[in-house]
C-alpha cells in the first residue's frame, strides 16, 4: 500500500532521529544491529549533551506537527512510544542530570560485556578500541562527579564502588574469555590493553571510596511528579502513585492470606517461615555441574510442556544457554536472571545466568521448587520466549525496540508462573507455596517502590520490611534494593503487569472463540513495549479500559 505525506514525513523523522540519536547511545546501537558503533563508548562532555538535549527537542517539535489521524495503525504507535520516549529523556537531562549523580552509569562493563555476548563486526577492533577509551573516559568521569558530591546519593556510589571491583578483575581476565579466546589468534598479546582497562577501574575505585563517599549524602528519590510522568508516559497506565499504591496493599494483604491458607493445607500450621524453611532444604548439590545442570534440565523440561501443550508458539529459531553469571554482574545478581538476545543475532541466542552459590544461605534459594518457577519465568514461556518472539516480529521498529516497559515483559513472566501452575506443570504444593510467597515480594515491591520514590523512605528501613515480610537477609534485601532505588517504577511493573493480563484473560475467555494458544500469541505479537499500548493496539480500546478499572478500581 502505498504510503500517504504524512506516514512518509514521520518514517523519515524516525530515520533521521534515531541516525543521529545512535551516536550518544552506542551500546543501544549495537544491541539492535545498528553497525558503527561498536568502537565507542558512551560519550557525555557537555557538547554531547547539549546536543542530545537539542536533538530531543527538535524531535518533540517535528512530531507536534504530524497529523497523527493520518498514520497507520503501527506509526500511530510507533509515534507515541517516540514522543513519550523523547520527553522523558528530556525532562531527566535537563532536571536530573545523570553526570553529576550516577557514578554506576560510567562504568563500561556492559559496553564491553555485549561485544562478547552479542554478534559484532570486526570484535577484534572493536573491543580494542572501546577498552582503550577505559582510562580517558572514567578520568573525564570524574570532573563531573566532583561538581556536586554532597548530591550524589552514598548508596549508588557504594554500588559503583562494587562495580568498579569486580570489572578491574573482569577486565584483568579477558584474555581468558571463552570468546576472547575462541576470536582472538593470540589473546595474550592484548594483555596489555586488558590490564591498562582495569588499572583504570582500580583507580576509579579509590576515587569514589576515598573522594566522593564521605561528601556523598543526596537522594535518590525521583519525586512524585516524575514518578507519576513516568507511570503515565513510559508504561502508559494512566494512574498516579496514589492509585498504584492502593493496588499493592491490597494485592500484598490478599496474598499475605493466601499464603497462610496455603501452608496451612501443607502443614497443618500457618507458620509461613517454617515451611519456607522446610522447602528450601530440598535442593540439588552445589558442587560441580549438579546446580547449572538442574536448571538445565528443568528448563528443558518447561520447554517440553509448552510445546506440548501448545500454549503459545515457541519461535522456530532460539537458544537458550545456562552459564554462571558473569563475575562483574554477580554482585547485582545473587541467584539467577535472564539476557536477551540482541535484535538481529540469526541465532536469537539468549542467556540464563545463574550466580555460583557462595554460602549455605544462597543454596537454599535454589530449592527444587524455585529453580521450577525461575524457569518458567526466565526461559519458557518467560522471558526467553517473549523476548525472541519480540525480536522476530515482522512489524518490529526501533521506537518498541528502544523502550521496552517491565508492564510488559516481566508481568508476561509473573503471569506465565501462575498459568503454569493452572496447566499443571507447577503442580506440586510447594510450588504453590513459592509462587504465593514470590507474590507477596512482588506486591511488596509495589509499595516499596513508591514509598522510596515519593515519600523519603530510606533503604535501612525498606530492607528491614523486606527481611520482616519475606524472611530476606539484609543483603539479599539491600541488592534487591539497589536496583529500586535506580529505576523508578520498574520494581512495580511485575505485579502491575501481572494483574492486568489477568484481568484481560478473564474478560477475553468469555468469548465463545477464545483460544488460549491464540490470547497468548496475541498477547505477545506487539513487541515489549508498554502493556497498556499492546492491549489497545491488538485487543481494543474497551478492553483496556475494562482489565485497568478491573486492577485499579
């Protein structure tokens, strides 16, 4: 069909937009197949981000002017994803600049970690030229973060400091990388480069202990009208912190319920941390192969039991492969977590990481019954599935590829938990059990979420709840709240996410041609973007509106 003025003006705007946006976000580039940018770091001196400043501004302008009645149905979303995305990004450049506060968002451990996990043209340049730009980049870092070091918040430098550790060892050991050695004619002969990198880290480091901790003292608090721009115009749910909090109370008191009723039928007591207890005793050694090969063996076995059952389609081209997770990451992820594949990797190969167990306490994490829901939620018909299934989509652009929206991805893996119990494959009590008490940590994150954004909560006082309610350690709980207190409203996202595919399930199954292969596939057929879009743009306006009055009401 031939295209009208105005859907070609915005496919032009688009093209222009992202050519010179790519050039401030090279890791963004080479994670969709855009080549050229492998070499590069993320650049950030003032003329970079006068001019990101200014091109977002130019974008917003230009897209003021399209007719939006005008475009077809997949530029009208394309076009809302790209304003929204546009705003935000202007709003935080200008409002909280990230230079003089994030010491985490200098460290170049993902620039380099995806040249090694993601297919990559001439790596051999490539991860020469990005680790040699290591020393300059993070000596520049510093002229910014010492501007304004009583703003920075000390738990994000903490974390930096953390980051900066394990990548001097990371970067150290390069020449050992199965991929390095697997491109490389002689590794060694980089060794050099590989130890300039992490001396650099090394000194980055001390820096941020000996420098910024003791004048660190801000907030990261986000703030209430941020909270509410990003609730509205990243994941599009129209609601307020107000009404999203009111959710997860009662969402976390119902499963607090459910949870009692549900170890009382086990054990005959409502003794949760007993029973927890109990369950996690139950898991596979920790020596050698015997855990990754649990979880090998459990996610092959979820595989099965959705091809079986035929519950959403398996994309005929993927791969899935569980390794231990990276040393540089493990700080970030005590148990387990997923990477996906980059967009136009031919063999759609993604990652289950899997952090070697450290202490009696983190083996017990890896109980057979949480290893079974981890699976369903990483790989199938999680987040592995999802994701592939995203990058194969034949209407795919870079507007849903650039902004996906935790509504949709990690409540489509919250939502495969409880589907899979209801199929059969989690069928055990205490996998009900588990699932039950991962909800009510879900539930929690909600209230969490909006408590350290809008109202001042601290991360002692957050961590203490978490270790009350969920039985947590104190580590355990302040990882977990690391995360939070950098991503505002993606903590939320599980149990929102989860609660509305449920409300729209319930509502679709009332046809009488309901198909649940085919609500699946639908489901999933957008892209990651924002649940609320998806929901509009394949079931309907009236469907949206009946699952949120349905959540939020």
């Amino acid at each position: 069909m031939q295209k009208n003025i105005t859907q070609a003006t915005f496919d032009s705007l688009q093209k222009q937009y992202y050519s010179a946006w790519f050039r401030f976000h090279p890791e963004a580039a080479v994670h969709v197949g855009v080549v050229g940018y492998e070499e590069c770091l993320t650049p950030f001196g003032d003329e970079d981000i006068g001019a990101l400043i200014s091109l977002n501004q130019k974008i917003i302008f230009s897209l003021d002017e399209i007719t939006t009645s005008e475009l077809s149905a997949n530029q009208k979303l394309d076009f809302s994803i790209l304003y929204n995305a546009a705003s935000i990004e202007l709003h935080e450049l200008i409002e909280r600049d990230w230079r003089f506060l994030m010491p985490q968002k200098y460290l170049p451990l993902e620039a380099v970690h995806q040249l090694l996990s993601r297919p990559v043209e001439n790596i051999h340049k490539a991860l020469k030229h990005r680790l040699e730009s290591v020393p300059e980049h993070l000596r520049s870092a510093r002229n910014y973060l010492t501007q304004q070091p009583q703003n920075i918040p000390a738990n994000w430098v903490e974390d930096a400091i953390l980051g900066a550790s394990t990548g001097a060892v990371y970067f150290r050991d390069l020449s050992r990388h199965p991929v390095v050695i697997q491109k490389f004619k002689n590794p060694s002969r980089l060794q050099p480069v590989f130890d300039a990198a992490a001396h650099a880290m090394e000194d980055f480091e001390k820096f941020l202990r000996n420098t910024i901790l003791p004048q660190a003292e801000g907030t990261f608090s986000c703030g209430e009208r941020h909270f509410n721009t990003l609730l509205n115009n990243w994941h599009c749910l129209e609601i307020d912190a107000k009404k999203l909090y009111s959710f997860g109370e009662k969402l976390f008191n119902k499963t607090q319920k459910e949870l009692q009723v549900a170890c009382e039928k086990l054990t005959g007591s409502d003794n949760i941390a007993e029973q927890l207890a109990i369950i996690r005793q139950q898991h596979p050694p920790a020596k050698g192969e015997h855990l990754m090969n649990a979880y090998r063996k459990r996610m092959q076995a979820a595989h099965d039991f959705v091809a079986d059952k035929s519950l959403v389609t398996i994309p005929q081209t993927q791969a899935l492969k569980v390794m231990e997770t990276p040393l540089f990451l493990r700080h970030e992820i005590p148990f387990a977590a997923y990477e996906e594949p980059a967009y136009k990797d031919p063999q759609q190969q993604g990652y289950y990481y899997v952090t070697p167990v450290k202490s009696e306490g983190h083996l017990l994490e890896h109980n057979w019954a949480s290893i079974d829901l981890t699976c369903v939620h990483e790989a199938f018909p999680g987040h592995h599935l999802q994701f592939v299934t995203a990058n194969t989509n034949p209407e795919n652009s870079l507007p849903r590829l650039l902004n996906s929206s935790a509504t949709l991805y990690e409540g489509w893996a919250l939502y495969c938990e409880n589907m899979m119990q209801e199929e059969g494959f989690l069928n055990k009590p205490e996998h009900h059990f588990i699932m039950l008490r991962d909800r009510l940590w879900r539930a929690l994150r909600v209230m969490l979420d909006v408590e350290l954004h809008t109202q001042n909560l601290s991360i002692d006082k957050a961590a203490q709840r978490m270790c009350d309610e969920l039985g947590f350690s104190i580590d355990q709980a302040k990882a977990d709240l690391s995360w939070y207190s950098q991503s505002p409203t993606v903590p939320m996202s599980y149990a929102v996410g989860w609660a509305l595919i449920k409300a729209l399930r319930e509502d679709e199954s009332k046809k009488s041609d309901f198909s649940l292969k085919q609500f699946h596939d639908r489901l999933l057929s957008v892209g990651s973007c924002a649940l609320p879009l998806v929901i509009k743009f394949e079931f309907g306006d009236e469907a949206w509106k009946k699952a949120s009055e349905k959540v939020f009401s």
